[in-house]
C-alpha cells in the first residue's frame, strides 16, 4: 500500500466518496436514530402504544446503543417520570422549572442526573428488556456503541466520518433533549388544554419523527399516533403503519375519537366514559365553544377593555390561570369579576374540569354530577354555555354503543 493509498484512504475512507454521499448518508442514519427513538423507546418502550417483531424491536434497540448510547431503562423511567411527575420539582426536565436556556443547552446534563437516581429507574423502568444482550453488552457497556459508530464513520469516510459522527452525537441530544423537552413545553399551538403545558411545535412531524407534536401526545401519552388533526402529518405512525402491513409491528392504542349524538336529554354512562377518557379533548372544546366566543360577545360591547387583555391572559382563561404568576392570576381574577358572563362560564369550566378528575365519585356518583352541571349550565341563560351542555349530554366514544 503506497503512502498516496493511505492519504487518501485516511482523508476519504474506503468509500471514496463524494460531498452528495456524505449528505445523503448523514440524513439516513441521523433519521435512523429518530425512529429508533420515537418508535423504540417512546411508543413501544414507554407507553406500550405498539409491538413490534422482534427483528424491528431488536434493530431499533441496537441502532439507538450504537447512536446514542442511551440505556433502555434509563430512557424510558426518566420519560415515565416526565408524565407522571410533570411540570413539578420532580420533573426532570421542565422549562417551567429549570428555565427554557437551561433546558433547551443543557438538556443532556439533566438526563444524566435522572438517570443517577437508582429509585426512580427501578420505579419507572419496569419492563424494559432484562435478556443477556441487554446486561452484559447494552446497559454494560452504552459508551461501546458510540465509539464502535466512530470507527465505521471514519473508516468509511475518513477525516469527514468524524465529522458525521459528530454530528450523529448531538443530534439527539439538541433535537430531543434540547428542543422536544425544551422548546415543546414552551412555545407553539396546543390542540388540547392538557395539566402541563406541552406545544405542538410544527403540524408537520417529519424532521424528528413527529415528536414535534408533544401537545398531542401529552394529552393521549398511550397512543401510538401523535397526529390529531386533519392538517398533522406525524411521520413515525406513516412508518408504524407500513410495518404494520407487512405484519412488522401490531398497533396496541390510539387517542380514542368523540362522537356526538343528538337530542340527548341527560348524560348517560357513555358520556362518562367520554368525558374520562378524552377529558383534555372536552376541556379545548369548552374553550373555543364557551369562553372564547363569550371573550368575542364581551369585547362587542365593552370595546377595547376587554382586547387590551394580553393575549397570554386569554388563553389562561383555558385552563383558570394555573401557569400564570400571582400577578397575573390576580388580573385575570379582577377582569373576569367585571365581567359577569366570563366569570360564570369560568366558573362552569372549573367545576367541568374538577368532574373529569373523579375527585372519588364512583361511576353513579359523577353521571350524577354530571347530569346537575348540564341542569345548571342551561339554567343560566347564557347562549353559548347551554349550547355546550347540550352537546356535551351527546358525548361518546366513536364506535361505542348508543
């Protein structure tokens, strides 16, 4: 081998190849490891939305330790404990804790500090894979995996296959860490009035797997499908259900759908069912069919007083304020008392919002407390409000029986 060979092959790799290769392989494994991600350790892992055949799971598993480098167990407890512990103290990585910056740039030092808290991995981390592979090579060694993926991008592509490589390191940790965990609970849309206060980021999930659509998973965690809308396109189901055709995957939940049947005069066991199941879902609805058209009616007639309210406060009417500083908690609190209507139907979206939580009624117990809003929310005269109470009497679970 002449030193020539060598030069090159330590410049270009035993590929030889050119800048549209290196871009082309680049996107191919760095989506590679997004699948990995969402589909292994976020659907399948931690919420238990799919099964896949052991040839995917198995691959998936290997690409995201080849990657990433990142435990199966340790992913999906310090992810089970974002869900249940939630814009808490004890979330491990919330903006509204730790500051969107601290978050969005140091991302990863959060997940390595979870990940150290042996009680929660046991806790949250039941049901991962516990076979050989998983404690003499994966769990045992997760530095292994990035460092062997070093070694064939350079071998590859010489000098720019560490290039590659590095970039392979980071993008997970900015796109997952940083901005899904990060910038997901802090700025976009929200589909649904969820307890937190997670954002849809884009409609379109394609670039990281449809994780960009975080509000729709925060309110449906369990379903394998983030896309909710019409107009949402989440590229990790396109790929589930291409899997699934071909007998590769077996699809275990989705977000249950709200049908709506008409001339209902009371609340039945199945808008129960509804109303739990699909809770966020009602709360949005309460939202844009009572209190934002009471806002519209409002502004009508008391003219600017009511628009200069920030925008900021008009959404938090959505949810009674629960993310707003005392400060603003107390604006909120002196502008609805000037408005008498906004008030009550605010004061109807707290006393839905304290039903959908059970609050330790059995079944009979919140049919009947049900039944006594829907009484009381017509009985009020506000157009708007007995509209929504005789819509909501209609509530059920598409494909239930009537």
């Amino acid at each position: 081998m002449t030193v020539d060979t060598i030069l090159s092959l330590a410049a270009r790799g035993l590929t030889q190849a050119s800048w549209g290769t290196w871009i082309v392989y680049t996107l191919v494994v760095t989506q590679l490891t997004i699948f990995a991600v969402t589909l292994y350790l976020h659907r399948s892992q931690t919420h238990r939305g799919v099964d896949f055949h052991p040839i995917v799971s198995h691959f998936l598993r290997f690409w995201s330790w080849l990657t990433t480098g990142m435990v199966t167990k340790e992913w999906v407890a310090i992810h089970r404990k974002h869900h249940a512990k939630v814009e808490t103290e004890e979330d491990p990585h919330s903006p509204q804790v730790y500051g969107i910056r601290k978050v969005f740039w140091e991302g990863v030092e959060l997940y390595r500090d979870a990940s150290r808290r042996t009680d929660d991995m046991e806790k949250y981390g039941r049901g991962t894979p516990d076979d050989w592979i998983e404690r003499h090579v994966y769990s045992a060694h997760p530095y292994l995996g990035p460092t062997l993926m070093a070694i064939i991008d350079l071998a590859l592509f010489g000098a720019v296959g560490g290039v590659i490589w590095a970039i392979q390191m980071m993008w997970i940790p900015f796109w997952a860490a940083g901005f899904v965990n990060g910038i997901g609970h802090w700025w976009g849309y929200r589909n649904f009035e969820s307890a937190d206060t997670s954002t849809n980021v884009s409609p379109w999930g394609i670039w990281i797997g449809g994780e960009e659509l975080h509000n729709n998973h925060h309110a449906f965690p369990s379903s394998a499908k983030f896309a909710l809308r019409k107009w949402e396109v989440d590229i990790g189901w396109i790929v589930i259900r291409g899997l699934e055709t071909v007998g590769l995957a077996k699809v275990l939940r989705v977000a249950p759908t709200l049908d709506v049947r008409p001339n209902m005069n009371l609340p039945d066991t199945e808008t129960v069912k509804a109303l739990l199941a699909s809770r966020f879902h009602v709360m949005s609805d309460y939202f844009r069919g009572v209190i934002a058209p009471t806002l519209r009616e409002e502004a009508a007639q008391a003219g600017a007083g009511i628009k200069a309210l920030p925008r900021k406060l008009r959404r938090a009417l959505g949810n009674g304020g629960r993310w707003l500083d005392a400060a603003s908690r107390e604006r909120m609190a002196q502008f609805t008392e000037k408005h008498p209507r906004l008030r009550t139907v605010c004061e109807f979206r707290a006393r839905l919002a304290a039903l959908t939580e059970r609050n330790g009624r059995n079944a009979e117990g919140m049919l009947e407390a049900l039944k006594e809003w829907c009484r009381e929310a017509e009985a009020t005269g506000i157009r708007t409000l007995a509209e929504f109470a005789a819509r909501l009497k209609g509530y059920r679970l598409a494909g239930d029986a009537t």
